[in-house]
C-alpha cells in the first residue's frame, strides 16, 4: 500500500502543488474562460471503479491537466465577467493551506480557542473597514461570524427572525430582485411560498417600494399572521440594485419586524469612502447583515460575513448542547462557540484566509481593488452609452454593467433571442464570459468586473469582441 | 498598497508555507496536545483594528507561531482522542489546496463541468469502496453528493422526507443516542420539539428500540400526524452504539417513512468487509445516509458524502431558479446542479480532495487505516478490560473505546466528580486529550483512535498515563 504521505513526501508533492498553481496563474489567459466540454464528457474520461492500490501523487496532477482542465470554466481568468466575481488572491489561498495543514475543528471555542478568537478579531475588523456600526462588535451585544455562503447566513438570520416573533403563520418580505436563496430559506424554515410577500419594486430603479412594504405587512398583520423578517438588498444579484433600507428599517421598526440586509455581493465595497452611502440606516435598523468577502475582497469561497445587531436570538435559535459537547468554557458563558452560530457542527479555520488577506492588502489594497473594479466599469459604461447599438442600464454603481443591444425591427420576442444567440457566440468564442439577467421582461447582458487580474485591456478587448459579435450578428439578419 | 501577490510571489510565499506544515507535521509532538490558553488571550495579543498599509506575508506567519499557535488544540497530534479525529492527509491537504487555487464555483454544472462530474465520480467509487447499493449510483435513480458536514446532510435528508410526506404535522423519530444535529434540523426546518420523538433505547446495547418505535409510529399516525422520518444510526456520537437498521427499515417501509441513516463517523469502515455488516438493511431500506470521509477517512474537513436512493425529493425540495441561473445545460436535462442538493448556492471543488485521497491510498490504503485503528482500539480494550480499576464497556466495534474508572467507597456523583478530575488532570497534562460521555447516567471517559499520525505506543502511553494519574488520584483521597 501506499501508507500516509510522510512530512517529507508533504514537503516534496506540495511544492510541485505551488509550483502548478503559480503556472497556472500566470498563465491563465491561455484557456479559453468558459469550458466546452459537453455534458458527461469529464466524466467519461474518468475510471468508473476506484484503484485498488495507491497511486503516485503526480498521476493526480497528469490526471488534473488531461481530463479536468478541459472542463473547468476559469472564474480566476481576467476575462471572467459572468454572475459575480468569486475572488481568490494569493494570500487567501495561503491562509486556507494553512488551515488545511492545521487541521483544526472549531466547533467549540474549547476545541481549538484561536480558531474562535482568530474569527471574532477579524470579522471585528471588518466591521471596523466597513464602517459597520459599533455595536455589532462582538464585545457588545452584536457579532459577526464566517459562514459558507450568504445562502446560510440569510437562513440563520431568518431562523434567529422567527425565534424572536414566535412561531406563528409566519410572513417573510422579499421582493422580486431579492436573490433566490430567500425564497429557499423560507422553504427550509417550513415558511410557506404563500407566506414569502414579494413587494413590488419601483420599475426604473428595481428597488422595493416601501409604502408597499408597509401595506402588506399591516394587511398581514390584520389577517393574523406574525411579519417576521424583511430582506433589504444593497446590490441585487440582477442588476445590483438598492432598496431604501433606511424607509424600510423605519417600517420595521414600526412594526417590529427583523430586517435581514442582504449585501453580498456589494457590501465590501463599503471599504470606500465614497461608497459608505450604501449601507445608509444599515447602522440604526439592521438586526443582520451578510456580505462575502469571497465575492469582491479577495478571499476565497467559503467566506461569508454575517452580523447580527443582537446575538441572544440567534444562539438561542441555534444551540442545542448534548452531553459529549459540554465543557468547562462554554459553561464559564466567556467564550463564544461559533457552532451556535450556523447549521453545521463542525467548522474549518477560515478565519486564517480573510487574516492574511486584511494583512497582505490592508485597508488601502482592499480599496484600490474595490476602486479599480469601479473605475473600470464606469469607463465601459461609458463605451455603451455612447454607442448606439446599445442600451446601458443605470445606475452602475459597483463592478456590474448591464446593458441590452438594439435590434432593430426586431419583435421583442426575436431580439432577446438575438441577444441570447450574441451571448452564446461571445462564450463559445472562449475570449471572454459573460451571462445574462432579465430587465423589465427584456433579455440584458450583465458584464461583472472584479477579477483581481482583470485590467482595462481585458475590459477594452471585451467591449470591442462584443460590438465585433453584434455587427456580425446584425449582418446575418 | 502592497498590490496583489503575484504568480512569483505566490511561489513563493507558498513553498514557505508547504515548509511551514511539513515542519509542523513532523515537529505536532512537541506541543501540548490540548491548547492552554485562557479564554480572551489569543484575542488580546492581535491588535483590535486592521492595518491600513499591507504586511509582508512572512508577518502572517511570525503572529501563527507567537499568538496562534499557543491557542490551538492539535486535532491531528497522535495523542488527539477526544470527539472523534478530524483525519488530515498530504493528499487531501493538497486536493484542497488545489481547489483553493482554481478558485471555481461548483454551483451548476455550466459554472465548472469538471468539479461537478468529478464530484459524481468520486461519490460513486466511495459507494463502491463501502459495498453500498448500485441504485444508489448517480447513474441510476439516486446519487452522491459532498456536503459539509453530517448535520447539514441529515438537514438536507430531512427537507427530502418533508417533500415526499407533505407538509403538516410532521413527526421524527430519534432516540436518546442520536446526533443533536438531527434535533437541530428539525428545529431549523419548523419541525417543533413536541414533534421530535424520543424512542427508548436498549440499555445495554444502546441501540434503539424497533418494537417501541412502531408503536410511537402507530399511535402518531392515529392522533392525525405525519409520520416522516426516522433517523437509525451506524456508530453513535455517544458510544458508537449501532441502531437494528434492518428492524427500523421494515417498519419504515410498513409505514411509508422515510429512513435516514447518520453513520457520519462509522460509515466508513465499510472500506474493511469485515466490517460491512455494520450496514446490514441499508441496501433495502434506507432512503438517505450520510458518512464522513472528514472524520476518519483521511479527507480534511469539510467532506460528508450524503447518498439517496432516489434523488427526485431532494431536488424537488431544494430547487430555486432564478433567471439569472438559468442556461442551457440544466435545462436539457442531462446534467447534475449540485446546488440544488445542499443548503448553500455556491460550492467549492472539494471533490478534488477526496479524490487524491481515493487515488494515493488506493482501497488498500484506506482498509489499512481503519484496521490500524480498530486493531490499536482492541488492544487497548484489553488492556482495560484486563484492569481491576477500570470498568470497559462492550461492544467497541470501530475506534472508540469507553471505558470508566471505579472509584471504590465513593458514591455515584463523587465517582463521577472523580472521574471529571482525572480527565481535566489528564487534559492538562498536555500528554493526550481525550473527553467524555454519560452511559446509563455515569461519567465515562472516551477514547477515540485515528488520527492517521497515531501508533500503537502512543495508545500505550496513553493508557500508563491514564493509569498512572488514576492511581494518584486514588491516593489523595
């Protein structure tokens, strides 16, 4: 048999492991960004029956560059533009080998204390960075913790919402741009689809209209249901639009409902100054937020930030302690067990990887990455709006740009089929990613930036092979 | 700003790291196996607010070793034998840090092919590894899928079970020696504790009791409720006790409910098919099972294999589509999504480190480790069996061993003060570590072989350490 890889043997394969990623970063640009490969084929270039003797880990490696490559689709390449950015840098990866070779379970504060206390420096700093109020901190009654995704933050924000109503007929307000995993944490919760309201939303600005708000949560309440929890989105996923959280806090607040701020694409971005006025009456009405470092800020997945305003209900809707967990720190009530915090047990020490990030960039990295996406979606904004073959989608405030192209006397019917045929001939082309959302019923293009290698050569070469496509396109009509 | 790390840099930085955990690696003996820190010290020697201005990477590793460190509880220590380990391995560690590398996002099919068919391929081989059944392939009618951890899979297992039975006044079937994640699944997913049944157990083997499950079964179905799932368990938390899955399953199928098996920690050893009747009724009766390569399989955390032999409920209980997920490949059908199998949207590659384990061990290496530890489980069984002082309780088929100090002339709750002191005394010796459990209402101390650095001298030690302190504290009374 093969046997443990001995610390020797670690050292060995380990360095050829770096030595493959920092190829592969360097020269990245060589793949086509979106795979080609067909359903089943990675599969079927794949044993079907495991090996029944140990193999050398360079077949691993020969095995990674043959059959897996061809399907993956480069969400580190430049020209990475579709849904959001999943950021990895350099020291995120680093901070995650180490947690890896450390090998720690941090369920408990007791079962490895600088796995807890490592997290609530770091998720204290940044709130600090984000300019996120002081009482979420978590030496005051707030906290914020590392979750995988902002799908699991929103459920446990819901979870700890309906412990403080009280199970009820519970009511849950979204609205149509609110991302998807709220209508599936309701349906996790046992909330009812016919319990998620879906406020209506201004239709220039897709952002919720809080006199509706505050009329169907009266109306509920009247009919006997407990309004529960609203959900507030900085940054939709559509088209990253803004609800007014400051009207809808003061609606909340009324009617002593929970808000849920779900910022997870674009609350990192609050690192700017310039960019504070996003999370305007977050500070005063939020009881949750989540954003994702692993989005924007340079840390890769799973690395979700939630705060809760007051952590009481979530841990009380969260804990349960059999007799194989208890020990003396837990009971002393001077530590924090982050397992009360989320829906699994066990956790990684991922606090190490936004450690060596807030470091390895500090607060000025951070901003000139977060400014840079910026900038660089302004300058393309700027190309569509003056082309005329386009419509740019305003505002476009973060890395987001969307836009539609014009057919002209094309049905809408043909012309966002003419749109999807475009984004398809743009994938296929392997120069570039983009995907697609759907704006006021119309087929639009969304063009993420945020990739920390993207510059504006990559964002000029790819608004150039889009109007190269399109009249192209345009031609063959 | 220190700007990103470039590929150059990345290599690095990174190979200091490899060095870093190959170091730690072979030097993990030298540290107190359980941290000594008090609560609040790691936090109190890193600073309270973010640097503005970046950090050279090599500081990231300065603060690991000074503050850090002091604070960790060495889960892959050869004298680690509290909980249940948390195996590490070069392959795994290097799988992982693959995946971090990459950078990908596993959330469709279309987003990365290759990190969902390689998922689909190395949950195969381990249903193959383990004898489980062929229809549990993702070729037939069920399928794999990586989770987390057991508790988010025994959540996702329960949201199944929901979907088939219907919502209503749904009941599920537990017993005293169940996982508190089962307890917490139902409370995340609106099930209330009045509807959470407790079946008794047998008292000496800890296993449930099948007759007195029908009979609950029997009498909810009549006051109107829905009966929906019963939790068996292969290995409990507690003990290691092993629920009649057989018996269970019968009356599941009479009775039209669903049966989910939690062998988080045992499922495993299937690997030996010595010990493949630990799954004896699995195959005909179980509608959902989950095990943890995270656990004693050599795969890092996180990494529980969930299974279900029919993946329509799962689906269909989880399954969100905005339009913005939406592409061609999830809609012809032919492709998997994982994220409608899990809780979270966004999923990492962490197939890649449960197929480097898979490859460098090869079935010969796993089969190797589980016997090694249950060989070093026996052994110490003996050992303890063979003591006047001690009392061994039986049966202790995998690698936990539990066992209790008599503590002679001393009532019941002083025996067990007693028994809590030698364990604390042991616990800070920094020698070993390992924790506790109650059985039949007494302290008992458990003993959990597996981490993969762990030899047959170090459980030796171990046992004349136990012994040793035993016999002191026998003296000072």
């Amino acid at each position: 048999m093969a046997g443990h890889m001995s610390a020797e043997e670690f050292r060995e394969h380990g360095k050829r492991v770096i030595d493959w990623i920092a190829d592969y970063m360097a020269g990245i640009e060589s793949y086509p960004v979106r795979s080609r490969v067909r359903p089943g084929e990675v599969r079927a270039a794949l044993p079907a029956y495991p090996p029944e003797r140990g193999e050398p880990f360079k077949r691993v490696l020969a095995d990674l560059d043959a059959i897996l490559l061809p399907g993956v689709t480069h969400w580190q390449h430049p020209s990475f533009f579709a849904y959001f950015p999943a950021n990895t840098s350099g020291p995120a990866i680093l901070g995650d080998l180490l947690s890896s070779g450390l090998g720690v379970q941090g369920m408990l504060w007791a079962t490895s204390p600088a796995c807890t206390e490592l997290e609530t420096v770091v998720v204290d700093w940044l709130a600090e960075l984000l300019g996120l109020p002081e009482h979420w901190r978590t030496d005051a009654r707030g906290g914020g913790v590392i979750e995988d995704s902002a799908s699991s933050g929103s459920l446990v924000a819901l979870l700890a919402a309906v412990r403080r109503a009280g199970r009820g007929r519970n009511t849950v307000y979204v609205s149509s741009q609110t991302h998807s995993s709220l209508e599936k944490a309701a349906a996790i919760a046992g909330i009812g689809s016919e319990n998620v309201r879906v406020v209506d939303v201004d239709p220039d600005t897709l952002a919720m209209r809080p006199e509706e708000l505050a009329t169907v949560i009266e109306r509920d309440r009247r009919d006997g249901a407990t309004p529960t929890m609203v959900c507030a989105t900085i940054g939709t996923t559509s088209t990253t639009a803004i609800d007014p959280v400051r009207r809808i806090g003061e609606i909340c607040a009324e009617q002593g409902v929970w808000l849920h701020v779900d910022a997870a694409y674009a609350g990192v971005a609050a690192v700017c100054d310039e960019l504070r006025w996003i999370n305007d009456g977050v500070a005063e009405f939020a009881d949750s937020y989540v954003t994702d470092p692993h989005k924007w800020l340079l840390t890769n997945f799973d690395c979700t930030v939630l705060w809760v305003a007051d952590r009481a209900p979530l841990i009380d809707a969260l804990s349960v302690v059999p007799e194989y967990l208890r020990n003396a720190a837990t009971e002393s009530g001077e530590v924090i067990d982050y397992r009360d915090w989320q829906i699994p047990l066990g956790r990684r020490f991922r606090a190490l990887k936004l450690w060596a990030v807030l470091r390895w960039y500090g607060a000025e990295g951070l901003r000139e990455h977060i400014r840079s996406g910026v900038a660089m979606a302004d300058e393309l904004a700027g190309w569509v709006r003056a082309s005329e073959d386009f419509a740019l989608l305003e505002p476009h405030p973060f890395g987001l740009v969307c836009f539609r192209p014009l057919w002209a006397n094309l049905s809408e019917t043909d012309a966002d089929a003419a749109t999807a045929t475009l984004r398809e001939r743009l994938n296929d082309s392997g120069e570039l990613y983009l995907t697609h959302t759907k704006v006021g019923g119309r087929m639009t293009l969304r063009l993420a930036i945020g990739a920390p290698a993207t510059t504006r050569e990559h964002v000029r070469a790819a608004w150039q092979h889009i109007e190269t496509e399109y009249r192209a396109l345009r031609r063959m009509d």
